[in-house]
C-alpha cells in the first residue's frame, strides 16, 4: 500500500490544506484551530 501513495512532496502540492505536526503542541492545536475557523467562517 505505502508503495502505491504518491511522493509526500507531490501530496503536498495538491493539498488544499495541510496541517504540520512536527512542532509543539501549541503551534498544532493554533492550525487547527486556524484552519477550523477558516472552513467555518460564514
């Protein structure tokens, strides 16, 4: 299976959005909620 997954560099350039997890749990929990208020926003 993780031989057929496109290239993470390729995955990463057709994302619309992407949320980065390598950093602390306070620069997570700021995009997601960053990204929580932008696919709510009316």
């Amino acid at each position: 299976i993780i031989d057929s997954q496109l290239p993470r560099l390729t995955r990463l350039e057709h994302a619309t959005y992407v949320i980065d997890n390598s950093n602390d749990l306070t620069s997570l929990t700021n995009q997601v909620n960053a990204l929580h208020e932008t696919l709510t926003h009316d």
